[in-house]
C-alpha cells in the first residue's frame, strides 16, 4: 500500500473552472509538500505545510493533521495550470525523509 | 543565483556503460538528494546528503554511487548501466536537514535512456 495516495489521477477541466486536488497519507509526518512539474520540465515547490492553510495567488493549500489529508485547489483556472501536481510527505520514521505520491495529471481547457 | 544545475539533460547509454550526472547548487544547501521518476510511481530517493564528506542510501540505491567533496556538488554514477535504469533523474537541495520543513528545489531533470 502506497503511503502517500493521489486522486483523482488524471483531471480535465474548463478555464475558469474550481479545482480540487487531494492528498492522503498514511504515516506521520512533519510537512507536507505540494509541488508542480510542467511537461518536460522540472519540479517546482508551490507550498510547504505543516498546518492550517495558505495561499498564492489562485493557489490555496490545506491540511488537516488529524484526518492525514491535504487538498490543493486552484480557482479560475487557466490552461497554464496545466501541468503535474505532485504532493510529497516528510515522514518522522524515515528521519524526515521525502515520501511522494504519483502525482495528479491536470489538462486545463480553453 | 542559478539554483539546482543539473546535466545533462539527455543521455543515451549501452548496457554496460558508466556515466555520472552532474547536481551543482548555489545556493549553499546542506542538505542534497537524487531521486528517479518512473511512470505512474512518484519520485523515490536513490542517494542523499546532509552535508560535505556525508552521504547515505536511499530507497533505491543499488547501482548507483555518489559523493559529497563539497557542499556545492553532488554527483551521481552509474556504474554498470542496465535497462532499468531507464528514466527522468532529479537533483534536489533544501536548506537543511531531510529537509525538515523547508523549501524544496529541484533541478531541471535529466532524461537517460539504457539500451
């Protein structure tokens, strides 16, 4: 069973569209990473979470501790949120090492 | 202030072959690691480093090496290439420790092909 569990996997969407990007795991951790990789590019760290909410711009990221979720939304969307949002756990048994999930696939259309 | 600097970005070797990715940061992060990206699977770690002079295995570290000479590098090898070793390689660096809660950034990814 994998620790750090994606959904949905793959997400299409309309610009301007509310989106919702989950995340659950099954460890305990110390932060919880989102991260967004464009096609045939890197990785860039959008939020780092260890409680609470925060926000970006359109990008709003949640966790809940208790419940071992995270949710990452997007709103208004736009096609250049297209992309792989991936979410990574930093797990205390692991001395903090990185668990990732497999990453949500989203295709926003204009 | 490049960032992450990895190369090259693509890579194609024989079964059999060795060759080293190169992972460079300015940004003088103690804490350095190597992941792989497979499809379907989220990144798994392959080395890391707390610090010059220390590195440790990861998940996934049979067939690949590295060293930490400075705080700045963070080379990976391969040393025997084989077909499973296939796929998109990640450097990434954090100010600190594993990383403990702070900022993650990654390289632009380096794409090897095993034949």
């Amino acid at each position: 069973k994998n620790e750090v569990e994606q959904s949905p996997q793959n997400l299409t969407a309309q610009e301007g569209e509310f989106i919702t990007i989950n995340c659950s795991y099954s460890v305990g951790i110390s932060a919880l990473h989102w991260l967004q990789q464009h096609p045939g590019g890197g990785i860039v760290s959008l939020f780092m979470l260890s409680s609470g909410k925060k926000k970006h711009g359109r990008l709003i990221a949640t966790i809940n501790i208790q419940e071992k979720h995270s949710s990452l939304h997007i709103t208004a969307s736009h096609p250049r949120d297209s992309a792989v949002y991936i979410c990574a756990v930093e797990v205390f048994q692991y001395g903090n090492k990185l668990v990732f999930g497999a990453g949500t696939i989203l295709r926003v259309k204009s | 202030n490049a960032g992450v600097t990895q190369t090259p970005k693509f890579q194609v070797l024989k079964t059999g072959q060795s060759m080293t990715l190169q992972c460079a940061q300015d940004m003088n992060h103690e804490y350095m690691s190597w992941y792989r990206q497979d499809p379907g699977m989220g990144l798994r770690l392959i080395h890391y480093s707390v610090g010059a002079g220390i590195t440790d295995q990861g998940e996934v570290p049979n067939g690949y090496n590295v060293s930490r000479s400075t705080t700045e590098d963070f080379p990976l090898r391969l040393l025997s290439a084989a077909p499973s070793q296939t796929s998109v390689y990640f450097c990434a660096s954090s100010y600190s420790g594993a990383p403990a809660g702070n900022t993650i950034y990654f390289g632009e990814g380096s794409w090897l092909t095993v034949v």
